[in-house]
C-alpha cells in the first residue's frame, strides 16, 4: 500500500530482458534503506527489490505488467517516480493507493497558469476507469486531484514542489503516462457495471 506521495526520483541504469521480463536497475538515494523483498512504487508500479549493489538496486516486471504500464517504453537514463510502501501508524498524505496500474494514458496538454502547470491527459473509457471532479487519481505514482473530468480525458493542477521534485518537469505532448484510479471509484464503477 502506497500514498502517491514521491519520496524521491530514480534513474534507469540498466534493462536486461530475460525471456518475457525485464529486471530494471535503478539508482536512487533511497537504496541504501532498501532490502530485498521489499515494494517499492516505480512510477506508481509496485515492484519487488530483487538485489542491491552499492547505491543501486533491481527490481522484475513480468509481462502481464510490462503490458499494461508504460514500463517497456522505459530508456537508460530516464528518471522514475520512487516511493516505498507505506508504514502503519504513518500519516496518509495523499490517498490510499495499491501500486496496480489500471491503464495508461497520454499526455495530451501542457499548459503554464501563473506559477503552476494544467496537464491534460486521455485514456481509454471503455476500459470502464472514471474521474470525477475533485476526486483522486495516480499519475506515474503521484496522488493528484481532478479538476476536470470528462469520458475519456482529465486534467489536474501541478504546483512547482510537485514539478520539480517528480517525473512531471520531463512530460510532454504525447508522454505515455501510467495511471492508477481510485480504488472506491473502481469499486463503484464495477457494482454500477454489473446490474
């Protein structure tokens, strides 16, 4: 279980295919703390540490999750949402968030609005995932609200920490983005799906 709150940005090292996985290295600050086993949310993908070296660590995506986030698209270098699973006790910042990507989505606009950013992102409806006003949604792991929703296509407000301190200062038009929905909404929608 997650928060959507970013702790820290990683950087791709190294991908190696293995059959139909990928073991993904990163580099980030926060290794040091890691130990194998443990989940962490990779832009907003929950994956397992599977080994450390240094101040770098490795992690598996198998198929079923290469197929339905943007981590195939992944390249050397690129920089990566990064946030360990959360401890009990611990306040939740954002919203309750499980690592399990529902669908992406594509970065359709980009808007400065004095100060702070507009992203406008679509998806695919018929998949049955909602957004409804002011409600939450999960960007590459970040814990956002809505500020404008519509069938296939929302919007939500980035103020500069955010920006800076995330993936969202390397977005364009036509970044591929990993989402994750609300879970009560995804539980609303499936009980209204089903009668």
């Amino acid at each position: 279980m997650f928060t959507g709150i970013i702790e820290t940005l990683g950087i791709i090292k190294e991908i190696q295919k293995d059959n139909d996985n990928l073991h993904l290295t990163v580099s980030s600050s926060i290794t040091n703390e890691l130990k194998i086993d443990q989940s962490v949310a990779h832009n907003g993908v929950c994956l397992t540490v599977v080994g450390i070296s240094n101040d770098e660590y490795t992690v598996t995506a198998i198929n079923e999750t290469i197929e339905k986030t943007n981590i195939g698209e992944w390249k050397l270098g690129d920089l990566i949402n990064l946030e360990r699973a959360m401890k009990l006790g611990d306040r939740l910042d954002g919203h309750i968030v499980q690592g399990h990507i529902d669908q992406t989505g594509i970065c359709k606009y980009i808007e400065e609005a004095n100060g702070s950013w507009i992203f406008t992102f679509e998806y695919d409806s018929q998949l049955n995932n909602i957004t409804i006003e002011k409600g939450s949604i999960t960007i590459n792991g970040v814990s956002l609200t809505v500020v404008n929703s519509k069938k296939n296509e929302f919007s939500v407000a980035i103020i500069p920490y955010t920006y800076e301190h995330t993936n969202f200062k390397t977005f364009e038009i036509g970044t591929k983005i990993n989402l994750e929905f609300d879970v009560v909404g995804k539980y609303v929608a499936r009980l209204y799906s089903s009668t």
